[in-house]
C-alpha cells in the first residue's frame, strides 16, 4: 500500500499542477468586472441648449447637477465624465473616457449664464 502511494502522490501532484495552470488562462474563468461611469454624461446635442443668459437652476433642468461645484467659486459649474469599461463594455466594445477629456464648464454672473467651454470635447451621442 505504501509503494501505490508513493507513485501516485507524485503523478497526482503533477497533474494538479497541470491542470491549475491550464485552467488559469482560459478566458471564460476571468474575474467579471462592472462597467464604472462616473460623472454626468452630456451629448453635445444637451449641452447646445445652454445658452448665455440662462439661469442656474434652467442649467441645471436641462443637464442635471453638476458633477463639481465648487464652494469657493460657487459661479461656476463643471459637468465632467469618465467611463471604464468592464466585462460587459469591453464585450461591447465600448471606449474608456479617461481623465476628464469629456467635460462641461458653465460660468455664471449675477446668476446668469456668461460663459460656456469644453462643448468641442463632448460626443454626438452617449455611449
């Protein structure tokens, strides 16, 4: 009984070893990941309907709150998105938007809209 142990404690070692490591490149075990947006996705088509004398609280009807706002410069609004892309995403083949290059920066006076940058960086429709 010892000797029977004996060889195929090796044998079996091995094709445990074998076997974990064949395992551990397939793609169907890979960790599943979530898809992570984070900020307020605007369409260049949203953020065409700002326009300089609108109010705040009309910005904030038309894209929803502000991803920043700062309390030190409570006259401005930063509408800033980014994506990464998890196994759903990746599967569809979805883009990450990566440091901020997707953003909104609306700047008020007296309460009213004066200024309006960042519409070139934003896309035609969300992803």
């Amino acid at each position: 009984m010892m000797t029977l142990s004996k060889t195929l404690t090796p044998k079996l070692m091995a094709l445990t070893l074998i076997g974990t490591l064949a395992l551990s490149g397939c793609s169907v075990f890979r960790v599943y990941t979530i898809d992570l947006p984070q900020g307020t996705p605007i369409t260049s088509a949203q953020a065409a309907q700002v326009q300089v004398g609108m109010s705040a609280d009309q910005v904030m009807y038309l894209l929803g709150s502000p991803a920043m706002k700062d309390t030190l410069n409570p006259n401005r609004f930063d509408y800033l998105y980014d994506y990464t892309a998890g196994t759903d995403g990746k599967r569809l083949g979805k883009q990450d938007v990566k440091n901020a290059n997707q953003y909104l920066s609306v700047f008020f006076e007296n309460g009213r809209v004066v200024r309006i940058t960042g519409r070139e960086s934003l896309p035609m429709t969300n992803h």
